[in-house]
C-alpha cells in the first residue's frame, strides 16, 4: 500500500460515514430526520456528530409566535440508550426580543436506521428563572442514507 493509500484509509476510518459502513459502534452518528408531534412544528432535522455533539433545526417559520435558533447539545452513550440535551434560544417575532432559552434533554434508543424515544423540554428567562415545563414529547427518527 502507498502513502496516498494509507492516507485515505486513516480518513476514512476516522470519519461518521466509513464508522457507518463498517459498523459503526455508536449507532445514532449520523443525520436524521425526527418527527416529534408535540412541538410547535413536528418535524426536525438532527446531526449527531461521532464527538458527542449533535445539531437539531427545524424550520423557522413553524411557530407563529416565536422563531427559535438552531439546537446545539451535547450526547452520550448510557447502557444501550442514547441520552443528551440541546439548548435553544426563542426571540419574539414582532418586537424581536428574547423570550426564552430552551433546554430539552432527550433519552432514546436506535435500532438500524430508526429510533425511538422521549423527551422533556424546560425554557428559562434571561435571568434562568424557569418560565414553563417539564412539557413531555415523543421522538421518532429516521437516518438520512445515500
């Protein structure tokens, strides 16, 4: 084998889409689209990175009140379940505003190309005084494949 060849090799063995192919021991790494029909808006998008960070969006226009950021948290592996949080702030559609900083913690469990699971949302003022929750949801996802 040739440099350029053991090169390649080392990229692709440290990177989420060769850890899929080959059997990836940590099953939620990937992209995922989640359907969660208690929120505002039920459909989601999740990047769940091999480095215990994950990304969750959704479309702004889903919520008639508030528009919200991008999730941002954190993952880890607990027995045989995922579990993690991701925080979001909420800023008020007419005056622009803060509203709320949202954290959601979730637990759930992947089989395949599927998962499965619950989560719990909590939102904070500017001052982190809790203004509502715990507000109790379900997850379903879906991993995006070429």
């Amino acid at each position: 084998m040739t440099w350029i060849g053991v090169g390649l090799a080392a990229l692709c063995l440290g990177s989420a889409a060769c850890d899929r192919v080959s059997g990836d021991r940590r099953p939620i790494v990937g992209t995922w689209v989640v359907k969660t029909p208690e929120a505002p808006f039920p459909y989601h998008m999740f990047v769940v990175g091999a480095d215990g960070t994950m990304q969750q969006g959704n479309p702004d226009a889903g919520d008639p009140n508030t528009s919200d950021s991008d999730g941002m948290g954190v993952w880890v592996e607990d027995g045989g379940r995922i579990k993690g949080k991701f925080v979001e702030i909420t800023a008020d559609r007419t005056t622009r505003q803060f509203v709320s900083r949202g954290e959601i913690s979730f637990s759930l469990e992947v089989q395949g190309d599927t998962f499965r699971g619950t989560a719990s949302a909590n939102f904070y003022d500017a001052q982190g005084r809790k203004l509502r929750g715990p507000m109790a949801a379900t997850l379903e996802g879906q991993r995006v494949v070429p």
